[in-house]
C-alpha cells in the first residue's frame, strides 16, 4: 500500500474544482426558502419574551420605584410582549409561505431533473 500517492490523491480532490449536484443545489434552495422566516422568528420571538420579561419584572417591583405607576405600566410593557409573542407564529407561517412561492418553481425543477423528468 503506498500512502504517498493516497495522501497526494486526498490533496488533489481537496484542491480540484467540483460540480455541484442537483441535490446540494436543491437543499441550498430550500435553505434560502426556510431561512428569513425562520431568523424573523426567532429575532421576534426573543425580543418578545424580553419584554414580555421586563413587563412582569415592572409589575412585581424588582426593576422601578415600585407603586401603582409602575405596576401599570409593567402591565402594559408584559402584554405587549405576550401579544408580540401570541402573533409571531401566524407571522412566520406567512414570510414562510412567501418565500416558499418565491422559491417554488426553481425548486420544482430541480427536483423534476433529479427525480428523472417524472411529474
């Protein structure tokens, strides 16, 4: 066994140039489709519960004066947030469904060519 020529044919594959398959090209596409519905979700979502968090924190007196004005507002602040979080799977199944129709016939090529031309 000659590992000169094994470990010289390893580093000529790493440095060639390859062709990209159907089925990677397919899978970045799909990755594009999935991809801004899902960092909007979890963006909002962590923002969200954030506020959701400062609310709760203003309405029980751990961060402010404490008192009545606090407490309300704490209460505004935390249903602002639970509101935030309640909408933002409706909002992402819609950005979903956008970029999915943006995407779609691309997709459905590609995977018609892999799949051999059969509908």
């Amino acid at each position: 066994m000659n590992t000169d020529r094994i470990y010289a044919e390893a580093i000529v594959n790493e440095y060639s140039k390859k062709s990209e398959s159907k089925v990677v090209a397919l899978r970045k596409l799909d990755r594009a489709a999935r991809m801004p519905s899902l960092i909007f979700a979890y963006t909002f979502g962590i923002v969200c519960a954030l506020v959701a968090g400062v609310g709760m924190c203003l309405s029980m007196g751990v961060i402010g004066a404490g008192g009545t004005l606090f407490f309300g507002l704490g209460i505004a602040v935390g249903t602002v947030g639970f509101v935030g979080m309640a909408v933002n799977f409706p909002i992402y199944k819609r950005i979903l469904q956008k970029s999915k129709n943006k995407y779609a016939d691309d997709i459905i090529r590609l995977a018609s060519e892999i799949a051999g031309g059969e509908d």
